[in-house]
C-alpha cells in the first residue's frame, strides 16, 4: 500500500480583501510533501510565502482549495511553527520557553522534563536554561524557538525564515544544529527562505514561486548526499548550475513585478 504525502495540498487560493479593493496572495497553488522531506520554499518578495505557510498553521483561512496533514499520532500536534521575529515569551526562562508546548498539552512532568531537556542539550544552551530571553542573544534566541519546535513533537514543522536576521556565521551554525537535530527526528519540514545557498544547502528538494499572485512554477530536486558541508554546495559544479537557475528565475520575477 503506497503511503499517502504528509502534507497535500489542492488548489490553494489566498484573496485579501480591504475595502473595495482584493489582492490576491497566493493562486492555485497545489503540491505534495513526502514524510520526513525537506523543503524549501524560494520566491521574490511579496509572493505569498508567509502566506502559505499561516495557512498550514492555521493561523490564516484559505479562500477556496484544501489541504491535508497526515496524522501519524491523535495527540501529536498538526505543525509548530518558527519565525523570523523572534518568538519566545520574555517571561519564561529558557527552559519554560521550551516546555511551553508540551506544557500546554498537559504531558506527564516527567516527558516534559526529558523532551525539553534533551532539546536545550541539542541547541547547546543547557548553561542558560534558566535565563530569560533578554539576557540571551539573538542565535540564542532562535536556538530556543527551535528546541521548543522540536521537543513539542509536531505532525510538521514550518519555518519562516528563522535565520534571516542573523549574521553569516551564526546563520551557517544554526543551520547545521536544525540539520543535525532533523536528521535524529526526520521531521517534514517547510522552510521559506530568500537565501539560495541556505536552499541548496538544506534541503531535499526546493520550490520557486512566482510574484505576486504566488504560484509555484518550478521545483528542483537536491541530490547531493547527506550530511552536507556549505563547501560542497559552492564547490559542486551541479549545484553552481542550480544556484545561477534560482537566480535567474528571481530576477526574471522581479522585474516582471514591476513592469
């Protein structure tokens, strides 16, 4: 029996309306994500990717089409979430931060201790699970939004251009930490980025989405093996070709936006 997309979704539309105006977000937007895959989703500007994903979170209503997460486990939560903007709660330690959805869902203390306490470990901030945000810097910060991510055990994890406000080196450190915490968990995974490099080099398979109203127009597949280093991506001949097609496609979008 073949196994059913973790994540399917038909003829996604978004339509914003604001007085006697509409735009329209995101239009027909229709795709598959296989268990344990995952992908990055590349697009100019304004294309509607953040959109997508508020919908999969259920944090925004589609205007028409569908879509389906396919529950492994009836406790399990559909997805979490992680932002750009940091989104911890300034008045929760490190460790409550992390807890908070296991917390939330009423879990025996003794689970909530364990999952949280391995996840702050896997993000290297077990020195600080008693700080507060505020004494925490930036990287510290999303290395708390992911360990909450993964210890709540979601379906799916979607992800907004975590690192994007980040400096080069902790941007490159971080992403090796979600790779090495993805690998153990094989979680599905939906990642926005504007970063070709973080797209080839993360993922299993990216998505390009046209401007405005988004659509998805092209996908294209990552072969290169696991575990990746970033100096087999800008060393690789292949993925030269693939960095210089995403580029292409970006610019050709963005100067159709604005003709």
């Amino acid at each position: 029996m073949e196994s059913k997309p973790k994540i399917s979704i038909h003829q996604l539309t978004k339509v914003f309306y604001k007085k006697e105006n509409s735009v329209t977000a995101i239009e027909n937007i229709s795709l598959d994500i296989e268990d344990g895959e995952f992908v990055c989703l590349v697009g100019p500007s304004g294309c509607g990717k953040t959109t997508l994903l508020r919908i999969l979170a259920g944090l925004e209503n589609q205007s028409s089409g569908d879509f389906t997460i396919e529950k492994s486990d009836q406790f399990r939560p559909n997805q979490s979430m992680v932002f750009q903007e940091r989104g911890i709660l300034p008045w929760l330690t490190v460790e409550e931060n992390v807890a908070f959805g296991l917390t939330m869902r009423h879990l025996p203390k003794s689970q909530i201790k364990e999952r949280t306490t391995y996840f702050i470990n896997k993000v290297g901030l077990t020195k600080f699970s008693k700080m507060y945000p505020k004494e925490l810097s930036g990287g510290m910060m999303q290395r708390v939004s992911i360990a909450r991510a993964f210890a709540n055990d979601p379906e799916i994890l979607l992800m907004d251009e975590p690192f994007g406000a980040l400096d080069e080196q902790n941007k490159y450190i971080l992403q090796e930490e979600l790779l090495s915490i993805w690998s153990e968990t094989k979680k599905t995974v939906l990642f926005i980025t504007h970063s070709i490099d973080e797209a080839l080099y993360l993922s299993d398979r990216v998505l390009l989405m046209s401007a405005q109203p988004g659509r998805i127009v092209a996908e294209m597949k990552i072969d290169l093996p696991r575990p990746r280093k970033l100096e087999d991506i800008r060393s690789n001949p292949e993925m030269a070709d693939k960095f210089l097609e995403i580029w292409h496609h970006l610019q050709v979008e963005v100067q159709g936006s604005r003709l």
